[in-house]
C-alpha cells in the first residue's frame, strides 16, 4: 500500500439516489500513480455527464512515468453488509495495446478485496475479476465495451459474499467475495498505461464514464 497523499475534491457531479450526491476526487485514494506507466493529473479528467474523460497523453513531465492520465474514486466508500448493493457505468474504453482502463473497487487500507467490474489489458475483452482475502482470484472475460457495466454484492454467508457481474444488464458472472462482509472498498475508475496490458506506443487515448449510479 503506497503512502496517501491529499486528493482534490471536484464538488458534486449529479444525484445517483434520494438524498445524495456523488462527489468525484481526482486521483488515486493513495496519491498518483498505481502499478503503471502513466502518473495521474487532473488536467487530464474532463467533466462528462456526471462522469468523465480520462486522456492518457505521453509525457516526461514525472521521471519514471512515460504517460499523463487520469483517474478519480467516489468519495462515499461502498461497505458490504447485510443488504444487496451496486454499482454501475456505462464505459467507452480505449483498446489497444498499452492501454489499461479500468473501473473497479478494492478494499479500503491493507488490499484484501478487489472487484473488477471491467478492465481491459491491451484488447478487446473486458475482464471481471474478484480478489479474495485468502489471496485467490477468479476470472471472467467477455468481448465488450461501449455499454453499461454493473456489479452487485449481496450476503452469502457470515463471512463471505456473492459477487455478480453484469454486462448491458445481462448476467456474466457469479464469483464469490472470501472475507468480504462488513468491508468497505474505494470505487475507482483510471486509464493507467502499461503494466498488464503490454508496451505501450500510442501518442495519446481516451477512456470515458457516465451513467453512474450506487446504491
């Protein structure tokens, strides 16, 4: 876990349920950079229907990190309990090889959950993947993109969780969240560069989200 540094809130992008409002922060909940080549700014975060355009542009400007990108989480944790809850986009991604869009959640603190609920490595498939407390994962992977994603979480036993995974409304997976009750986990959408997806080579690409809701 990489030390947390301050994030910038950009205010409130639009109603999701009654009573609330999403409140965007720019950047990783531990600072810039996560496991690849590019190192997030928020100039490259660009306000879209209650979401946003992330652009990934090659840059020197951070020794290390051959790209500039973008990135933000949901300043309201989603906490897994007794009941049965979402989340949800519509994502347009970049596919080529270096590019590593994603949109996914993992647990607050020490990593001992993640939720994938589409992430692309360099192609045209969207993986959904679900990392457990005992340190396992299991895997999906579906061609898709340019539609609605969705993960719902409910109680399956005392301690574990059922995981569902949902493309343009259609169910995709069943996976098991081991340890995940009673956890919170930071909602996070990025186009990092690099990493899982190959060498990157393109000058520049976008990734972007609207349609957001949690509940």
């Amino acid at each position: 876990m990489k030390s947390i540094i301050p994030a910038i809130i950009v205010g409130l992008a639009f109603s999701v349920m009654p009573g609330r409002a999403t409140s965007w922060v720019i950047g990783y909940p531990w600072g810039p950079t996560h496991n690849g080549s590019a190192y997030m700014v928020s100039s490259q975060c660009q306000p879209n229907a209650g979401g946003y355009i992330f652009t990934a542009q090659k840059s020197t400007a951070h020794s290390g990190y051959s790209y500039i990108s973008g990135t933000c989480y949901d300043s309201k944790a989603f906490t897994v309990n007794s009941g049965t809850h979402g989340v949800q986009a519509y994502i347009a991604a970049p596919t080529m090889t270096g590019a590593w869009p994603a949109f996914w959640l993992t647990t607050e603190g020490a990593w001992t959950g993640e939720m994938d609920v589409a992430e692309w490595k360099g192609n045209g498939n969207a993986t959904q993947n679900t990392y457990s407390s005992n340190g396992t994962w299991q895997t999906s992977s579906h061609s898709a993109n340019h539609t609605y994603f969705k993960v719902v979480v409910s109680p399956k036993n005392s301690t574990d969780a059922t995981v569902q995974y949902y493309i343009n409304g259609s169910l995709t997976a069943t996976h098991t969240g081991g340890g995940f009750m009673g956890k919170s986990f930071w909602i996070i959408f990025d186009l990092q560069t690099g990493g899982s997806s190959g060498t990157p080579t393109f000058t520049s690409c976008q990734m972007s989200f609207n349609g957001y809701s949690q509940w």
